[in-house]
C-alpha cells in the first residue's frame, strides 16, 4: 500500500501516510472484544468490538507527537470511515464529545489489549505505539476541525481533496481485497501494434489531398496523424489531449492505437505500466468497444458497468467452469468492483461518481486513476452545466495524481476552456495546456458530404398522427432505411405503435424496430445486431429510438428524423446517417421535428439555442 501510494503521491508525502494506516487501521481488532465476536465464541460486548475508531486515535496522536497534527487529522478520518463512506468532517466533532461515549470506549478496550500489547506491537514493528495510545483532548481536537474547514485555509484546496480520496481508496481496497482473499492483479505488457497488426500500418503525410481520399483511406490518414504527435519531444510531459473527429472515423481504435503506444513510452521513460480506463456513456456502445477491444488485443478486458455481471453469465462455459466460477464469486466481485486489469472499460456514471463523490464502495477504485492514461468517448452527453465541474476534475487528477485525459468526440465541447473560465482561474490555477490529436479536424469534417439537417420546426407536431401526416408521409419512401429519435421514451412508443400501423395498412414490409431503456441491455445488443444484419442485406428497417443510439452505435441509415434537442445530440444522430460518407447517398436528409418534449429533458436555453442554430442554418448561415 505504501509503495503504490509513493508512487503518485509523492506531492503530498502519501508514501508515510499509507505506511502508518495500512500498519495501525485494524489495531483494535486485537482486543479480546474482537477476537471473540469474529470467532463467534461469546461473551462480547457489542459497543467494545468496534474497532475503526480505536487504531484512528493512535493515528492522531502518533501525528500531533510529531508537530503534525493536521495530518493526523486526516488520518484519524480516513481510518474511522474506512467501513462506511466518507461524511462532513464538521460532523467529525463529536468523535470526542462525552455524550458519543468514545473516550469510555476507548479506555475499556486499551485495558482489555494490555495484555496482548506487546505482541501486537511487535507483530507490526511498532512497539514504540504505546506512547500513542490515549484518547484526544477535546477541545485542541474540535478547534484543529474548525481551523480546517476556514475556508482560507490550505487545506480547503482541491490537493488536499485528492490526497483524502487517494490514500482512502487505497486503504479500503487493500483492505477488503485482503478480506476476501484475492490476489491483486499485477499489471502486463499489451501489445503495442495491436491495432497496426488488424487494421494495417497507417498512411499519413502532411502533404495529402484529403478530398481524394477513400473513407478507409481517410481513416488510415487520421489514425496515422494521431500517432505522429507521439513523436513529439514533450509528449511525455503532455497531460490533457482531445481528440476531435467526424463519426465512422474510426475513433475507437485510432486512439487505442495511439495509447498503446504512449503507455509502452511511459513505461521506457518512468518505470511503471499506466493502467487504461475507457469511460462511455451507454451500456449498448460499451459492449461494442469491448467486442472491439477484445478482438484487437486477443485478450479480455475488464467491462465494469451495471449489467456487466449479469451480461457475463450469458457467455457459454462448461459445468466444471461454472461450479469454479460460482466459489470463486466473492474474488471475481472484487476484481471488477477494484478495476483489477490492464484495461477498463467502464460506463460515464461508474467513472464520474467515483471522481468526484464519497461512497466507500465507488471509492475503492479512485487509487486506479493514479497514473493512468483515462479515455472518455462521446463527452458531448455530458449535460453542459456539468462540464466546468468535470473538466476541473480532469485537470487535477493530471496535476495530483500524474493521469494522462484524452476526450474523445465529433463536437468538441469546450470542456477545459469552460473549466478553467468558471473554476479554476478562481482558484489562481494556470490555463490548462490542451493538445488536440487531429489539428486538421476542420479539413477532415469539410470531406464529408454525408448528410445535411433539414429543419421542420415551422410545423411543430401534437402527437404521433401528426408526424406521420407532416413528417414520416411525407419524406420517407418504402425503399429507405430510416431512423426516428424521440426525446421521451412515452412519445418513441406512440411514434412505434403509429408507424407500425402505417406499414401494415399500406402492405409495407420494411422491417421494423423499437431502442429504448425500456429495453434490457441484452434485448438492445440483439437488435442493433439485427439491425445491422437488415441493412446489410438492403431490407431498409425503420428504427424507432431514444438517444441510446446517439453515441457509438455503429448503424447506417439513409435518412432520419430527430426531436429537436441540443446541437450536439442532432450532429451525434446525423453520424448515423449515411455513416460511411456514400457519394451516392451525399446529405442524405435528417429531419428535425418537434413535438414540444426538448425542454421537458433539457434545459430552457439548450434548446433556444438549437432554434437558433437551426434558423440560421435554414436561412444560409
């Protein structure tokens, strides 16, 4: 525990501090207390068998001998939350407050030790502990809380708000991963030309007419312009990236490409192998990634979202695998709860909660951001009001924990920039140096002829009759793949059930499909599955759907029809529109309608600003 917090804790002098906690946060557990209650051999009393609170009191004064105080502090926190989550230190006062009982507590159960004292000690090599043994002085402890939470105080800074997170993370994982008995994984080389052998050597000069390109050899030029800035002299020096380019481009694994690659340099350069964690928003475009990464590597990543666990049970084994697998469960568990392998690939709501947030469970992976290389696909989901939170978030993992960001998206939301202008010059912070991987994205976008937004707000709809009278009657023709997105899972249905009877009546037989969260993650990778299967074979489905299917999902349709919602969610629907940039298919149409739902899912000005948008481009802007 030491020695990993040593490594990417060294501005905050972590290595000692982990040292001292993985050493003293279980020292109450000798008590005969203890002892008894975990062997189940009564008598023991239920108030003297807690055991947090009495090695957090050693910690403190361990400190406060030491002129420390202040980190004794923290470490006398982190100890006594690391069976629970972590909670407002102002409610940390009452730890030594005589109507809380913990000093009588506390001097029953050092009784009780004294005889085992010795021996305790010495089986850690902390017989000199004694002298720390002793309950907090009251007052000297509840003004050392008031003196932390003054808001001029150093403590108050987001450095310190890492340093808590990260030696937390660190303790609760090792703690329970020696609980269970599960081995930590240890960190292997991965193949640095992985992507190069399945997908061939990439073609780039800076010389290149992008026009005359084919779309695989446009996506050839991109990945091979992402993997030229690797050659840069301070690329190792380099934090945050962006890469921003046109969907179908082949993001996914141009930057796997360019990341295997950096880790093998980082490795040569410091001495460690980082971690990757891929971070999506959607379960269904997070199967597709791991489908995509487990055939490029030849080896299985870890998947870690909701119904991963659930997913996994899908996959065929034999009897003898499945009776080892269910005795082996807890460890399993803990190996996916504690991101324990070379390649994550976790979901928006996995990653975020655990950077930014308190949960003890969430938190026992936060140690893993430490070094690693982070990738964020399709940021543009991410609700703007979110944005400065986030970016400011990123900006001090890199600058705390030495993380390397990559953010991924065909929309370049301004994260860093909106960070840095609503947090961090507050907090006298430098702006942040961003590198953008295709510098030439401009000229790479102006290749594309794909599709156009044709805008249908003059006629707004009041139901789903409406749409078929006004939209779908009038624009779709039998011999077209269509894909309709609805704000509101209640309006997709009625658009579902409406079109349905439309192609009946009229002796249509494209084939029909319905995308939602009400459809489970299993059901939804069946049909995109079967989707694809149609359009390949020219049956021209039609493709009913919320915004599950805005963001990495890998479909192709000749025409679309989309609810008025941010920009960036009507761009992220035309990249499902003649995806692979087909000449014969150039700006395809899609469609934006609006039934009056925008504002129920986003906020006022979000969609003021689409109207805006779509004006302007409708009057030649």
């Amino acid at each position: 525990m030491g020695t990993w917090a040593g490594r990417f804790g060294s501005t905050f002098d972590a290595e000692a501090l982990a040292i001292v906690i993985g050493h003293l946060h279980d020292l109450g557990k000798y008590t005969p207390h203890f002892q008894r209650y975990l062997l189940d051999t009564p008598p023991f009393e239920e108030v003297l068998k807690q055991h947090a609170k009495f090695g957090a009191y050693a910690l403190y004064e361990w400190y406060r001998q030491e002129g420390r105080e202040w980190l004794g502090l923290l470490a006398c926190y982190l100890v006594v939350h690391h069976h629970k989550s972590l909670s407002d230190l102002g409610e940390f006062k009452r730890l030594v407050t005589e109507t809380e009982g913990n000093a009588n507590i506390f001097e029953r159960q050092l009784d009780s030790l004294r005889p085992e004292l010795t021996a305790a000690l010495a089986d850690g090599g902390l017989e000199q502990i004694t002298t720390f043994l002793c309950f907090p002085e009251k007052k000297p402890f509840q003004k050392l809380i008031t003196r932390y939470l003054d808001e001029d105080n150093d403590l108050q800074s987001p450095r310190w708000y890492f340093l808590l997170n990260y030696a937390f993370s660190l303790l609760i994982e090792a703690d329970k991963l020696d609980a269970s008995n599960t081995v930590p994984y240890q960190w292997q080389a991965l193949p640095t030309a992985a992507v190069e052998a399945r997908l061939g050597v990439a073609q780039w000069a800076a010389d290149t007419n992008l026009a005359n390109l084919s779309q695989n050899e446009l996506r050839s030029w991109v990945r091979g312009r992402v993997l030229s800035a690797l050659q840069a002299p301070d690329i190792l020096q380099q934090r945050l990236f962006t890469l921003t380019a046109p969907t179908g481009i082949g993001k996914t694994l141009t930057a796997l490409d360019f990341t295997l690659r950096l880790r093998e340099q980082i490795q040569a350069s410091e001495g460690y192998l980082p971690q990757i964690i891929y971070g999506l928003p959607f379960i269904n475009i997070i199967e597709q990634a791991v489908d995509e990464y487990e055939k490029t590597l030849g080896q299985s990543v870890l998947a870690h979202y909701q119904y991963a666990d659930a997913l996994e049970q899908l996959k065929e084994r034999s009897a003898a695998a499945r009776q080892e697998e269910n005795a082996a469960y807890n460890q399993k568990r803990m190996l996916l709860d504690t991101w324990q392998g070379d390649v994550v690939i976790t979901s928006f709501v996995q990653l975020l909660q655990t950077l930014i947030g308190h949960r003890n469970k969430l938190l026992l992976k936060f140690n893993h951001f430490a070094g690693s290389i982070l990738i964020l696909d399709e940021v543009q989901t991410l609700r703007l009001g979110q944005l400065p939170l986030v970016g400011a978030a990123f900006y001090y993992l890199a600058k705390y924990l030495n993380a390397r960001v990559l953010l991924m998206t065909a929309t370049k939301p301004l994260t860093f920039e909106l960070a840095y202008n609503v947090l961090l010059k507050r907090e006298k912070e430098a702006k942040p140096t961003v590198k953008e991987l295709l510098p030439e994205y401009t000229q790479v976008f102006a290749t594309f002829q794909r599709t156009q937004l044709v805008s249908l707000l003059a006629r707004p709809l009041a139901d789903e009759v409406d749409f078929l009278e006004k939209a779908f009657g009038q624009y779709w023709l039998p011999g077209k793949s269509c894909l309709v997105v609805c704000n509101l899972v209640r309006r997709s249905v009625q658009v579902y059930e409406a079109i349905r009877t439309h192609l009946a009546a009229n002796g249509l037989n494209n084939p029909l499909y319905y995308l939602s969260t009400n459809v489970v993650p299993v059901s939804r990778l069946a049909v995109i599955q079967q989707i694809k299967a149609d359009l390949r074979a020219g049956h021209k489905p039609v493709l009913v759907a919320t915004q599950v299917v805005e963001a990495g999902v890998d479909l192709d349709f000749d025409l679309g029809f989309r609810d008025l919602g941010p920009v960036d969610s009507l761009v992220q629907v035309a990249g499902r529109i003649n995806r692979e940039n087909d000449p014969n298919r150039a700006l395809a149409p899609l469609y934006v309608m609006d039934f009056g739902d925008s504002e129920k899912i986003y906020d006022k000005i979000t969609t003021q600003q689409s109207r805006k948008a779509l004006e302007a481009l409708s009057n030649g802007g």
